[in-house]
C-alpha cells in the first residue's frame, strides 16, 4: 500500500475550450436567422446576436463538444429572445426597418392574399408563447429532429411533440381564418 490520497486517481480530463471567434465566423448566420424566426425584430437582430455571441463567451466551458453546436446556440437565441420580448413589452417602440418585404406574384390579388396569409401566420407566431414558438422554428424550418431539440431546451421528448403539436394547431387556425 502506498501513502499516495486516492483523490488523485479521479481527476477528469481537461475539456477542451470552444473557439468562440471561430463559432462566430461559422455560425454568425444561423444565429442571426433563428433570432428573427424566433421574433426578434430586424432591428434588433444585430444587438441581439451580440448578446448571444457574449453568452457564449460567458458560458463556453460549459459547451458539450459531443453535442451539435446549433441546438446549443439555439437554446442560447431562445433565452435571448425572451429577454428581449420582456423588454419589448415593458418599452414598446416600433422600428422603421421593419415593414414586410414585398412577395412576389402572378398578379396584384395574389399578392395582397399572400401577403395577408403571411401577417397571419406571423401574427400567430409573435402571439405564441416562447416556448412553442421555438419548437415549430426548430422542427419545421430549421429541420431539427425532435430529440436534438429535446436536448437543446432541456426538456423531455414527449414535450416537444406536445409544443410542435400545439404550435402546428395555433398556426392552421391562424391560416384557416377568413378574411372579414
């Protein structure tokens, strides 16, 4: 028997650090686009990446490298997201740069009955909770499979498909409804 602490038998190995410069040149986009899909005005999309690159700064060392780094970063916008939409709340202000693009048609009827199919369905996601939201923008536009989205929010997977299911049902009643 040796006089050595056992202690010392246990020491885990260094993990290795994010390259937060690199995830920023890689993934600067894809932040940006899941921020406006998850409500982030354009106005805000550039504030609102900043923060999220500075939370990745902040919270590097706790970033699995087995896992994709898209699902974190998302879970990263989500939380970022919220935060903005209480502050929104509390300081409305309305920004000039965010007027709808307009959509491209084979006549002018098409056009205004797509344009208002789109406030709909826009209207219906700024209207859902964060929650759901960022279940049916990580499922059905980004292409994230349930269980990397499960993961990315830290909840079950059973509650994914009950967001998804909730998120897919608020948007077909939004689409469904008739102009008046």
């Amino acid at each position: 028997m040796t006089d050595r602490p056992a202690a010392s038998l246990f020491v885990a190995p260094p993990m290795a650090m994010l390259d937060v410069q690199q995830a920023y040149r890689t993934e600067r986009d894809f932040v940006q686009r899941s921020l406006h899909r998850l409500g982030a005005t354009r106005g805000e999309l550039s504030d609102l990446s900043q923060e999220v690159f500075t939370v990745v700064a902040r919270r590097q060392g706790e970033f699995d490298a087995s896992r994709p780094i898209r699902a974190w970063l998302f879970g990263i916008c989500t939380f970022v997201v919220q935060n903005a939409r209480r502050t929104r709340r509390r300081k409305p202000t309305v920004a000039l740069d965010d007027v709808n693009a307009p959509i491209d048609g084979t006549s002018p009827l098409d056009a205004l009955t797509a344009r208002r199919r789109l406030g709909r369905a826009n209207d219906a996601l700024e209207a859902m909770d964060v929650e759901r939201r960022a279940v049916f923008v990580m499922y059905e536009i980004e292409g994230m499979s349930g269980e990397a989205i499960a993961r990315a929010l830290g909840v079950p997977a059973g509650t994914v498909h009950s967001r998804l299911f909730a998120a897919r049902k608020i948007i077909a009643a939004a689409l469904a409804q008739e102009e008046a």
